[in-house]
C-alpha cells in the first residue's frame, strides 16, 4: 500500500491546476482597415515565429473573419508577443 504526504498532493494539485490555467490563454489578432496583408503577414512570422504558411492562414482568417488564434500558451509567454504586435501598430489581445 503506498501512502502519500498530503502536503505533497495539495502542492501537486495547485501546481497542475496553475499550468493547466496557464496554457489556455490564446493570443488573438484582431483585422484593421490600416495595415497590408504583407505587412501582417511578416509581422506573426517575426514577432510569433510562425512559417510562411501559417502566417498567410493567419493573415486570411484575420481578413475574412475579422480575428484569429495566432499562439497559444502561458499569459506570460504571449504578453511580450502580444505587446510587439502592438507595437507594430496590429489590433491583438490575450484571452481565455
């Protein structure tokens, strides 16, 4: 029979309930009327490390539907990614 610490457990359990909240989060990009589909386009390959593919889906669901997942992971991971986005004047945002 194993038995178990339970100040162990408990820390096992915040600490898998804490990743779990942490990688649900999704970086959305938002379509603009001012910026080029080049431009988008090169920016998710720059700022998300996304290849030449992905990013021109990328770029054709932000067009037609007005948004898109462009990364997912932990808050902390997709603010910088986020605010660079920003910076380069796109519409984005972090989500649950």
């Amino acid at each position: 029979m194993m038995t178990f610490n339970l100040p162990e457990i408990l820390e096992l359990e915040i600490t898998e309930t804490v990743t779990k909240e942490e990688a649900t989060k999704a970086l959305i990009l938002y379509n603009d009327d001012v910026n080029t589909f080049d431009f988008v386009s090169e920016s998710l390959i720059k700022v998300c490390k996304h290849d030449a593919l992905q990013a021109e889906q990328c770029t054709y669901l932000v067009h037609y539907t007005g948004k898109c997942v462009v990364k997912n992971g932990a808050f902390k991971v997709l603010k910088p990614l986020c605010e660079a986005l920003l910076d380069r004047g796109l519409s984005a945002k972090i989500e649950d």
